[in-house]
C-alpha cells in the first residue's frame, strides 16, 4: 500500500526565553523529540497523550504552519520543506486541518455556505454557480441541509459546526487530513455521530487522516495504528486492537485503566499516574517517564531504553521489554 505521510526523525525545539537573547546557556525546550512514524493510504493514525506532549505540534509541523528543527516530513515521497512556488499552493490543498473548536475558525459574520466555498475560491477550483453548487453539496454530505446552509456559525450547535469544519476542509478535495482533537469539545453521544461521519466520509473519499487525542477511548474506534506520546517522544506504538488488548509501556497501562472496557477480560487494574508531567524544559535523565513510573528500575535512572519491536507493529521504549 502506498505511504501518504512519512516522518523521521522529527524533533522540533523551541528557544526557552530565558536563554533566548544570551548564546551562553540558551536552553530548549523539545517539544517533538525523534519522532518517527508513516501512514497508509486510507488508514488512520492516532497521535495520543496528555495536553504539552508534542503531538500538536506534531500536527502543525506536518501542516508546515511550523518548522521543524530536525528531521523530515514526506507527503506521497516529497519532503514537505522543498515544496515551494505553486507547489506549496498545491500541497496547501491537498493537507487540510479540522481543530478541537469550529468556532473559534468560522468567521461569525459569513454565512455557513459561504465558509465552505471560501477554500474553493482560495484554491480556483469551481466558479461561479459551480462553486456555490458544490458548497452545498459538501454541506449535504455532512449533514447540513440546503436551508439551513444560508445562516451563520452561532445558529448552529457544537456538533454541527464542527460539521461545518469537516465540510470546509473537505473543500479543496484535500488527501490528508490533520484531525486535531476533532470531538474533544462535543458530548459523548455527538462525538460517536461526528467519528463515523469521519470514517465514512474517509472511506467515501479515500482519506487519509493523522488523528490528534489526549483520550484514548475516542482513537480506539476510529484509527488503525496508535502511537503513544510522552515528553515529545512516542513511546509506545502499535495497530490499534494490539495495543488495547497488549499494552506494555507503563504509560500505555496507566492511560488505559482509565478507559472503561466493555470486556472485563481485558479490564486492567487501576494505575493511578503519580506526579505532574515534569517539564519539558528539564526533562529527566534516562528513561523521562521514571519519576512517574510505578514499574521504575534503577537502570531507568541512567539509561534511555531503545525502541524494542516486541510484535510485528508494535514499538515499545521500555527497560522493562
Ligand atoms: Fe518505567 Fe523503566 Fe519502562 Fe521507563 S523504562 S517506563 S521507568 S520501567
Ligand atoms: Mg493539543
């Protein structure tokens, strides 16, 4: 199958501001630390872990909103920092991004069709008639109905605007899309309606989508490989009913005995996480989970474990493997 998306290596620093106008004991804080991954055509790929992790910014440095500090970023081979010219233009359509709150992204004085063939006008692809027509029926498709596309973002609820996202990113007929905490703001009960519109407008439209959470049992339905962040560095990797059913990172555990499991064979005893997440200004020495960690082994102190293949698929950065 074909690689639509391939990251190696990737680490993106930013200056602390204390260090940043003097050369001597500039620090950094490494946001994404080595961070590797690759995503099939038509799969999904769920970046997962607590808010200051990396993975938003994961997110953003494959949308080329950021820089990366090191490493590269491939879309369909091509590394992401050579595209120029009217190639970015082209590669700023084909990569769109849907974030955790539509609202703050819709621009509350326009009406919701016009949202939606904004990107069409930005990217020349219908005209006129063409391009209305076309707003509407991408609006259709998420559910929006040819009424109710001449009002404006606050007429609507939270679930329907982040339609309204969807329908807006799926305008330029993009390959890939960048799922950013998509349904972290929305119930329960809309957030399951929101991922299988995604999942059928995926399978619909052969998309290709990197989806963003700091909730595991939201990824679980939707992605077919999950990697697990901590610090700026994925520590745990695998197709996803591995990794629930096999978890063995420490932190992958922790995170899952909080998911509620609907087969008590796979319940997992509770294991609380101690402490705060430590900065990522200072991170800790050898492995940056141990002051964390209820499995902690004195090497774990001293040495930064390796990634370990344990299945086919499925990574883990752990002494313990
Ligand atoms: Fe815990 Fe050691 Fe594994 Fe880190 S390497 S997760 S501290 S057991
Ligand atoms: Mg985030």
């Amino acid at each position: 199958s074909e690689t639509v998306l391939q990251v190696s290596g990737l680490k993106k620093y930013f200056p602390h501001r204390e260090g940043f106008f003097s050369r001597q004991g500039k620090s950094w804080i490494k946001a994404v630390d080595r961070v590797s991954f690759g995503i099939e055509k038509g799969r999904t790929f769920g970046l997962v872990g607590e808010s200051g992790c990396g993975k938003s910014t994961t997110g953003k440095v494959i949308l080329r909103v950021l820089d990366p500090t090191d490493g590269e970023v491939r879309f369909l081979g091509e590394d992401i920092a050579a595209i120029s010219g009217k190639s970015l233009k082209n590669f700023r359509r084909r990569i769109q991004a849907v974030y955790q709150d539509p609202y703050a992204s819709l621009n509350p004085r326009m009406r919701v069709d016009h949202i939606v063939s904004q990107p069409l006008l930005t990217h020349v692809l219908y005209k006129g008639g063409r391009r209305e027509e076309r707003a509407l029926e991408l609006l259709k498709k998420v559910g929006i109905s040819r009424e109710q596309a001449r009002r404006y973002p606050h007429e609507f609820s939270g679930g329907q605007r982040q339609r309204i996202g969807i329908a807006r990113a799926l305008a330029p007929d993009p390959d890939f899309i960048v799922l950013d905490e998509p349904v972290s703001a929305l119930d329960v009960s809309i957030q399951a309606q929101i991922l299988n519109l995604l999942a059928d407008l995926q399978e619909e439209m052969g998309l290709t989508y990197l989806f963003i959470s700091h909730d595991l049992s939201v990824v679980e339905h939707i992605c077919d490989q999950v990697a697990v962040m901590y610090l700026g560095r994925i520590v745990e990797s695998a197709p996803t009913g591995e990794l629930f059913r096999n978890p063995r990172h420490p932190y992958t555990k922790s995170l899952l005995s909080a998911v509620p499991v609907a087969d008590p064979e796979y319940e997992l005893k509770a294991i609380p996480l101690v402490g705060e997440i430590p900065s990522p200004l200072n991170p800790p020495k050898g492995c940056s989970f141990h002051p964390r960690c209820p499995e902690c082994m004195p090497e774990c102190r001293e040495q930064e474990p390796f990634g370990v293949s344990v299945s086919s698929g499925h990574l883990v950065h752990c002494h313990l493997c």
